[in-house]
C-alpha cells in the first residue's frame, strides 16, 4: 500500500515543484539600487521601503543583513517569515515587490519592460506570481487569474499598490459583478498584490 502510495504521488510532486519552478523563473530579480516595499501583515509596525546597498544587501529588524540580489520578492518574503517565526507566534504572512532602479539619462537606450510582474495571493483559481502586460488593470488581472474560489470574500478583496506601502485599496467584487459600476479600475504597476480573503462564516 506504501509503495502504490508513492507511486501516484511521487509524480504529483515533481509536477508542482516543476510548476513552482516555473512560477518563480518569471519572477523579477532584485538587483542592487532596487527599493523593496515590505510588509508584514502580523505585525505592520514591521512595514517599511528598504534599499538594497550595492553589495546586494538589505537590513531588516530580526533577521539582520539579507543578500537579496539575484532573488526574487517571494523568495525573499520567504526569508524574513522564517527569521521572524522565531520572534512572533508564527511565521507571519510577509509580502515583498521590488521597484527596480530606474535608468540614469544617457546611459544606454532605455528599454520598455514588456511584462509587469504581480502577485494575486489567497482565494483566486489561480494565486501567485503573475507576468501581465502592461496596462492590466485590476479587474482583468483577477480574469486572467481565472476569477474567484467560492469561498472568496468577494466583498473586501484588496488591491496594495507597491509604490506606496501601507496603502490599501479595498474594491467590492460581489457589487461590480451585481452590475454596480467601478469608478476606477486601477493600472496595476510592477510588485503590485491582489490579496482576496477567505471569507468569514455569516458572510
């Protein structure tokens, strides 16, 4: 019965760690000069824009000097959760989005990005990191993520800006698919995140 066992999900993990893999090779790659935006959604006294030095390094409370360059932003996140497990009562949920370092005038022929890389995370068909075209917006971002679990909070799902840390946009998706209009459906920008929330049981 083990081995039968083994059997089926040996290849089931090499295809999600294949998948994973994938995910992550698109993910942009921190460089030094970049800013990160983190947050910590435990604890946001732990919120903060961080540079990353030229020695591709950042320093962070409780987890000290991190070489970040050459990482992507989930793999970083991924660092600083497990430097503060040790600190608060779980590993906390820690989201990281990178803005590059822009070119210097002059220097070379200024290339447009051709994605613009994004994170939708919690109850989508299909969460994390996501390389849209320019120009996405948040409504067609969660399309292309293949809509909502039932089990979504579609009254309060949030959209982070990247650019400005902290700020959270809180849009009612259950009203706009009822019909309601959207005033304005946000251009989403490179390290942006999409969070949709479980939702509560009287909701």
């Amino acid at each position: 019965m083990n081995i039968l066992l083994r059997s089926i999900l040996a290849p089931v993990l090499l295809l999600v760690l294949a998948f994973t893999s994938a995910a992550s090779a698109q993910e942009y790659r921190i460089q030094p000069g970049d800013r990160l935006n983190i947050e910590v959604l435990e604890d946001t006294s732990l919120n903060r824009s961080v540079s990353v030095l030229p020695g591709g390094t950042i320093n962070f409370p409780y987890a000290g000097s991190l070489n970040v360059a050459g990482s992507s932003p989930t793999s970083v996140g991924n660092r600083i959760s497990q430097a503060l497990a040790g600190v608060l009562a779980s590993p906390p949920t820690v989201f990281v989005s990178a803005i590059p370092l822009e070119p210097i005038p002059g220097m070379g022929d200024e290339v447009e990005k051709p994605v613009v890389n994004i994170y939708i995370m919690g109850e989508a068909a299909s969460p994390g990191a996501k390389a849209v075209e320019p120009g996405t917006t948040f409504l067609q971002a969660l399309s292309q993520a293949g809509g909502l679990t039932p089990f979504a909070a579609t009254k309060r799902i949030q959209l982070r800006p990247a650019g400005t840390p902290g700020q959270v946009i809180t849009v009612n998706y259950a009203a706009i698919m009822k019909g309601a209009i959207m005033n304005h459906d946000p251009v989403l920008r490179e390290g942006d995140v999409i969070i949709v929330p479980e939702r509560g049981l009287f909701e």
